[in-house]
C-alpha cells in the first residue's frame, strides 16, 4: 500500500497499515502472528538505524562497568539464630545466600543460589524470600516469564530439594507465628482474571514428607474491583496486618500472628477518600490516617480496646499543613515517623519514645547529612534494638548505610558503594531550582552536573514521573555518569502528581487537576533554560511507564521544547485501557485517572491522552520501549503511538520502537542486560543531546 502522508521510506508502518483501521486496534491481538512480524520489523529497523551508535554503546556499557563494583556483598543481617547475607560474583547476574549461625562466621553455607534457578529461564525475578521462625525452612517466589505472576517453592535449609508447592500467585509471602516441630502456617495472595491482588490465603506446610499438603484456604477476598490486598507481621510479631486497598481508601484487618485461623479484628473499616498505615507495639496498635486532613495524623490506640464499636484513636501528632506524615515504624521503645516538609520537597525521620502513656518522652528529627537528599530506615528486623540502619544518598553522593546507635547518637558507616573511574562524586555539583507553572505554582526542578561547567548552559536530560503519589527524592547513578562525564546536564521535574511537596503536591496532579502535571513539566524545562543551566535546542525528556504519559502529553503540545524523548513502557493509551475493565490495573486505577464511563471523565482523559492527540507535525527524535510480558502497560500502547507517530511525523527526526520479547515491566532481569540496556539508550541520548561526532 502506499505510504501514508509522513511515513517514512521503509518503516514497517507503512507496509502493515491498514486503512479499515486507522488506529492500530489490530496490535492488540497478541496470538495474530503479523503482531509479532510487526514489532520483529519494527525492532529490524531500530537494530538498522542504530547500528552506526553500537560502538558507543558498547564504550559506555564497558565504561559502566569500570566505574561499578562487580563482586558485591551485601550487609550481613542477624537475625535471632542466623546471620544472612548475599554475594553477587563479579560476572554473575544474580546472588548467592548465605548464612552461619550468630557469632560462628566460620560456620558460613550458601543455602539458595539463585543463580542456578535463573539459568534455565530468559527471564527471572525472585518475587519474595520468607524464613519461617525458627529459621530452618525457606519459602520463596520466582516469575520465569515477566508477567508477574509466581511460583511458590520451599526448602529445608541449608541444603533440602526444592519443593514446588503452588504456581500462579502473588509475589509477598508471610509466615504465621504458629510454628511447631511438624509444620507451619504460610500466607500469600493470588490473582483474579485481571491479575488483581484480591485474595489472602493461608497454607499449613507440614515439614515432614509423610504428612500430605492439603489444599490452602481462603482467609479473605475482596470484591470491589478497585481494591488490591496484600498481607504483612508487625515488628513485634504479634499481629498478621492485611490491608485492602484502592489508590485513595484503605481498609486494615489484624489476626494474632500465633493464631492465623482466628476471626479477623477490624482496624479500620473502609471509609471512602480515607487512607490509613498501622503498626503496633504490646499495648497500643498505631495508625496513620487523613480523617483529620489530607496530610495525616497519627494516633494511638489502647489495645484492650481492639474490637469495641466505640474504641478511641488517640492524637500523638496532629495533622498540619506545612508537613505530610508518610510512613511509622514501630519499635518496643516507641516510633520513628517519616515526615515531608511541603515547603523544601524534603523527608525527615522523626524519633519518638513513648512512655507507658504514649507521652513523648523524646521527641527529635535525625540528622541529615545534606538537603535534598534521601535518608531511609533500612532492614531493622529486631524489635527491641537501640541501633537502627540507614540508607542515605544524593544525586551526587552514592548510597551509604550507617548504623545509629540511639541511645548514644553514634553513627557508624558499615557500607558506601565504591566508585571508580575519571569522574568522582566530589567532582559534581547539584542544585534545586524553582520553575513557575501556568497556574502560578512554584515547581522544584533538581540538577546535577559536573561541577567544572555548572557556569554555563549545557545539553540536558530532563525526567519526569508524576503519578501516584511517589516522590522523585534525591538518587546517585553510576550509569549517569556516562552522560555527566561527556558534558550533560541531568534534571528531574518534580511535578504535580507527584508526592515530592506531600500529599497536596499528589491531590493537585490527578484526576481532574492532572493537567497540572503536564503545564509543571513544560515549566521545568522554560525555568533550565532561563536560569541558563539548559541550551534550549538541546533537551531530551525522558519518563517510564506514567511517566511516559508525562512525556508523551507533552511533546504533543510542544514538540519543539526537546530535540528528543525516551518513554520507557510508557502508558500512552490512557483512554482506551480506562475503558477496559478486563486488563490488568485498569480498575484500581479509577480514583488515579477516573473512570470514563462518565461522560466529563471520557472527555478529560481523551484530552490528554497521547496517543489520542497526535496530530502531523515535527515531532522530535523519539527512542520508545515496550515489553510483550508487560502486564502493567500492554506491549501495544508503545506500538501503536510509535506507528501514528511515525505516520504523523513531519520532519526527519527518527521515530523508534523496540520491543523487549522476554521481559515484563520492569525490563531486562539480569543486571548485566539491564546495563546493556542502559548504555544502548543512552547512546541514543547523547546522540541527539550531540554530545557524540556519530550520525545516523
């Protein structure tokens, strides 16, 4: 057929259009073998295009791996009889486990080596790990295929035959507290048709092989369609917590963790809009919750009170409107509270030991090595401890884990993750900007550069996400490096949608107000270009999965803003996966986006939905990702928008799709891959940022 108006000269689009379907609807029948023929010629012709641009690739990922330790351990964790730990060898793409009983180092044993379980498979992602009490018997989840949905195995430890148990379910596992010497209660969720998350079960493993695994049981289900469970232990291990959840309400039941075939008790029985976290320590049950504001307010609860109808939730510390409370974690001491100042975009770990009253008795912040930066609770397993773990790191510091000791304020660094190579963290230099959205509001943009150019405009890659409430904190890449050795400029806008400013910066960035996002994204890039940190001809935007809807919105309102953009999984369709209620995520997404059934809601979706508002025009240089097992975000989206992009295109920019055949969401399994992966694409942006003499 002839090609349409913008086609380009022997793209695959031209030759599988079809005018009785002018949107590509046909991509979506996966067993059709021209879908595969399709996207087998559409990555033909990215192999074809790139091939002048594989040996910087090839330059950056060996460079990469210079600059990265390859043989990695990571920090031992004792627990109450063992010591755990991995080690990754230098040209492995997954760990080894390993253990020795607490205080006898010398008595170390590998006891999974995940290594040889992903062999065997082109895709391969351990879901979970779970040890029973005593520590003897391991149960974990394995997905072979990328579309996240896992097996359940179980071994003796060190060295007992793998026993398949259950295929099909939820990655999270959970041991009761129930063990005895012949078995154990483990809990897990499965899927419905839509592989939503809507059942918790519990399974007894009996540990002898003369006792037969009868079939699990059914604790709870969850109809609504719009809700997700899932099933976790306090810290104390006193409680099994199970959390039904939609994007904007929850609903929390608790079973005694030594008794999982108990009634279950209600924590919080669902109430529209309202969303709440809890924990527990012996005598008081903790809860986070907006009934008081949308920023939260956590409160105590008496636990002899669990189950009355008329319990009463104490205020410890009441909601505010300059501060967001985003998670508690409970120890047998008292709390550590994660709080976000709106005003900096900034999260602060808040120390609270209670007394027998829930009085604070020490109310204090934990220091910050820097602003911004990310400083996280690490793995603290124990409940009684005075030394909690930290995670900290900056987009130009790499990440560090410290232990602090509470009861002294001793901080010992235990790890920093080495970097090697030309370029040194103390040779960058990040700032935070302030960009002015269309409404007025004042949008932080990060940078970091090397410290040597920061006085003049440079190429830039701009990132974005603003979805769902997560928050874009301050993260080091070795991988970005590559980019920042060569000259270019890294920035994250962080938009509305978002949780960087609290819950505020979310509630304006969604449904109705996710316009917003889009106006904060094209802000970001005006505010480089005016504080003379961006040359404006040379920006590439970048986004994954809603991010990609980020990036995809608005090169379609203005293409001309970035000589380039890179959507990664990008979920482009928004419109058409709203109105179908059968693939996965799409009704829990309702109170993200709206439901479309609703006229106004249709209308404001089809608005802004990019692949519902391309138009022939110039588009820039686009480098687009999809996985065939992705259940997040259909292999079709990114092929359909790259064939009407490609047939809208009015200019000589390349317009690209590659498509990942074994892999699922979150991409390539193996780490070794995932560079290649990397560097490829950043070949690509260095490329169009014309950091490179190389030319397609």
């Amino acid at each position: 057929m002839k090609a349409q108006p913008g086609m380009h000269e022997g793209s695959p689009v031209e030759r599988y259009y079809r005018a009785n379907d002018p949107e590509w609807h046909w991509l979506e029948s996966r067993e059709a073998p021209e879908v595969k023929e399709f996207l087998a010629e559409a990555n033909q012709q990215h192999s074809h295009w790139f091939a002048p641009l594989a040996p910087l690739a090839d330059t950056l990922y060996h460079s990469h791996l210079a600059r990265r330790e390859l043989a990695v351990t990571s920090l031992e964790t004792s627990l109450d009889h063992y010591t755990f730990w991995s080690e990754t060898g230098a040209n492995d793409d997954y760990p080894c486990w390993w253990r020795f009983p607490n205080g006898q180092p010398q008595q170390r044993e590998c006891f999974l080596d995940v290594r040889a379980r992903a062999a065997a498979a082109p895709f391969y992602d351990m879901g979970d790990m779970a040890l029973t009490p005593d520590e003897q018997w391991l149960a974990w989840t394995e997905d072979t295929q990328g579309d996240e949905r896992f097996t359940l195995w179980l071994k003796a430890l060190p060295n007992g035959e793998p026993q398949k148990l259950l295929s099909d379910i939820g990655p999270g596992l959970c041991w009761a507290e129930d063990q005895t010497s012949t078995g154990a209660t483990l809990l897990f969720s499965r899927f419905d048709d839509t592989q939503r998350p809507d059942s918790i079960w519990r399974l007894w493993v009996p540990f002898t092989a003369t006792e037969a695994i009868k079939p699990p049981e059914q604790i709870i289900r969850e109809d609504d369609p719009e809700f997700w469970i899932g099933i976790g232990k306090t810290r104390s291990k006193a409680w099994l917590l199970i959390e039904s959840g939609s994007k904007d309400t929850t609903e929390v039941t608790a079973l005694p963790a030594h008794n999982p075939a108990a009634k279950p008790h209600y924590l919080h029985v669902r109430k529209p809009g309202i969303e709440v976290s809890i924990d527990h320590r012996p005598g008081a049950f903790y809860r986070l919750q907006n009934l008081a504001g949308p920023h939260f307010q956590l409160d105590a609860l008496d636990e002899a009170e669990l189950g009355k109808d008329n319990a009463t939730w104490t205020p410890l510390i009441k909601h505010r409107d300059n501060a967001t409370l985003e998670g508690v974690d409970a120890f047998a001491w008292g709390l550590i509270v994660a709080e976000r100042n709106h005003r900096d975009a900034q999260v602060r770990l808040r120390r609270l030991v209670l007394d027998e009253q829930q009085r604070a008795v020490i109310d204090a912040y934990i220091e910050l090595p820097e602003t911004p930066c990310s400083q996280l609770l690490e793995d603290s397993p124990h409940f009684d401890t005075q030394r909690v773990r930290l995670r900290e790191e900056s987009f130009t510091q790499p990440p560090s884990w410290f232990e602090l000791n509470l009861s002294s304020g001793d901080r010992t660094l235990l790890k920093r993750v080495p970097v090697y190579g030309s370029l040194s963290p103390e040779q960058l230099v990040s700032r935070r900007i302030w960009a002015t959205s269309e409404d007025g509001e004042q949008v932080p943009v990060s940078v970091v550069m090397r410290a040597d150019l920061a006085n003049q405009a440079l190429p830039t890659l701009l990132y974005g996400y603003g979805a769902y409430g997560e928050a874009l904190d301050p993260w080091f890449s070795i991988a970005r490096l590559e980019l920042l050795e060569r000259g270019a400029a890294f920035a994250v806008a962080h938009v509305r949608g978002g949780g960087e400013r609290g819950e505020p910066w979310y509630l304006q960035g969604k449904m109705a107000c996710k316009e917003n996002s889009f106006n904060d994204f094209l802000a970001a890039r005006e505010a480089l270009v005016e504080e003379g940190i961006s040359q404006p001809e040379r920006i590439v935007a970048c986004g994954a999965s809603a991010g990609g809807l980020l990036v995809g919105a608005s090169i379609n309102r203005v293409p001309e803003a970035f000589c380039a953009a890179v959507l990664e999984v990008p979920f482009l369709d928004v419109l058409r996966t709203m109105q179908n209620p059968a693939l996965p995520l799409t009704t829990a997404e309702y109170s993200e986006w709206g439901n479309p059934d609703a006229p106004e809601v249709e209308q404001r979706i089809r608005n802004y939905s990019p692949i519902d508002n391309i138009t022939p025009q110039a588009y820039p240089a686009l480098w687009i990702e999809g996985s065939w097992h992705d259940t997040r975000v259909s292999y079709w989206e990114p092929a359909k928008f790259y064939a009407r992009v490609t047939q809208a295109q009015q200019d000589d920019a390349p317009i690209l799709l590659h498509t990942d055949m074994s892999s699922g969401h979150g991409g390539a399994s193996g780490r070794f891959k995932a560079w290649c992966d990397t560097a490829r694409q950043d070949a690509f942006i260095l490329w169009a940022l014309g950091l490179t003499p190389t030319s397609t």
